[in-house]
C-alpha cells in the first residue's frame, strides 16, 4: 500500500511514521520529498496516482475551501484523509503525537475504504475506524 502525505505536513513527521512503521507492505511517501516544491495539488495526486499510490494524507484541514482540490482528489481515485479543524494549532509536537497516534487506524480506514472516499481525522486522542467522517463535495452535498 503506497501512502504519500502532502506539502502540508513536515517530512520529520513523515520520517517519524516511517520510523514506526513495520509492515512491509507499506511505502510512505511526502510531497517534499519526492517532488519538491512547486506543484499545485491536484499535479501531486495524479502523480502520485500514476505511480500506483492508494491514498493521500493531506495536512490542509481547510480542503472544503478550495473545491477544485477536493474534486480533484475524487478524479484522481486515491483515498484522502484530512485532520481535524484544529490541526494547525497543535504545532509541531502536537501534529507529531496526532498523526502517530492516529497511524494504525489512518492504514486500517485506508484499507477498508472504496476508490475516492475521503476522510476526516476527528479531534480525539482515542482512535477508532468509525471515528472518521465522510467528507462530501459541497458542490454535490444535498
């Protein structure tokens, strides 16, 4: 399962769930890293998409915001999560803790999940696969 977390998360975060992780089927990925700066998000994903990647964890909690993201992430077909409103007041440690905290349920969600699905992290330091709320594209939402 290849996972990639995007330009808005810090490659020492990205290096500290490489670290942890065990499973070898498992290959995780940053933006940063492996394409630099400069792509818009929607490039990333197809990229990445292309390099046969199944899901993208983005640090951008305000996706709702920009549409042509988010719509973008539904064509690519990869999984998305996203974390919580709060996310950027947590700063570096607490994005750390959050994100590694969340990481074996983030697999676990990603694994149970259909093409395109994307997820929200909830703001909870007990993690659960049911915790996790579906994301709807405003422009089609009821």
């Amino acid at each position: 399962m290849k996972v990639k977390l995007d330009e808005n998360i810090s490659t020492r975060i990205v290096e500290a769930i490489r670290a942890l992780e065990s499973a070898r089927n498992v290959e995780i990925g940053s933006v940063l890293q492996d394409y630099g700066g400069g792509y818009a998000d929607p490039e990333c994903m197809f990229l990445f998409r292309d390099e046969v990647g199944v899901a993208m964890i983005s640090g951008d909690h305000n996706i709702l915001q920009t549409h042509v993201n988010l719509a973008a992430y539904t064509a690519s077909g990869l999984i998305s999560i996203w974390p919580p409103a709060g996310y950027p007041q947590m700063k570096r440690f607490g994005q750390t803790t959050f994100l590694v905290r969340w990481w074996p349920v983030i697999k676990m969600k990603i694994a149970a999940s259909k093409v395109g699905s994307r997820w929200r992290i909830p703001l909870v330091w007990t993690s659960g696969i049911e915790k996790f709320t579906e994301l709807r594209d405003p422009r089609t939402a009821p």
